[in-house]
C-alpha cells in the first residue's frame, strides 16, 4: 500500500513541477493575471498533497529503522563473507598459455 502511495505522491510531485514550469513561463509571457490563478490552484492541490507525503516520507523513515535495527540485532549471529576481490577475465588466468617449443 505504502509503495502505491509514494507512486502516486512521485506522480503528483512531477505533475506539480510542470504546473511550476507553465506559470513561469505565464509570468515570463505577461500574463501575471493567469499565473496568478494557476499558482493558486498549485497551493489548493500541493495543500491537499502534503499529508500523503508526509505519510509516505514516515513511512520509509520507519521502514529504514527498522531494517537498520534488525541488522545492528542479528548481525553478530550472520557474520558476512569477506568478499572476492574482482579481477578482469585476463589478470589471473587459471590455465596460463605456455608458448609452444620452437623448431629447430
């Protein structure tokens, strides 16, 4: 549900962001009665918005701690694997290429 809600809350933050760009360029035109209007209408959407941000944003912080926690509990109990360093295909071939004896 929550990854619905931050959809829709990223969808609705773009749509926000067009709406800025427009009454920008209302304003930029002359045209201060109508970018006027439109950032009216942008501060009754973003109004109505902001509790469902904030709620998504809550969300994720929790769903962060608490990931954090668990692994701060249960990390002496699941130690990691030190990791392979990663080497190109060709800095340590296991099966080096002798050159072949010459005729003489």
């Amino acid at each position: 549900m929550t990854r619905m809600l931050a959809q829709g809350a990223l969808i609705n933050a773009a749509v926000a962001y067009d709406v800025i760009v427009q009454i920008e360029r209302l304003a930029a035109a002359g045209h201060q009665d109508e970018a006027w209007q439109a950032f009216g209408n942008l501060a009754h959407f973003a109004r109505s918005e902001l509790p469902v941000v904030k709620g998504v944003v809550a969300a994720q912080q929790q769903a962060a701690e608490a990931l954090d926690l668990t692994q701060r509990t249960l990390a002496p109990f699941f130690p990691r694997k030190a990791e392979e360093h990663p080497h190109a295909a060709n800095d340590h071939p296991t099966n080096p290429v002798l050159p072949s004896p010459t005729v003489a």
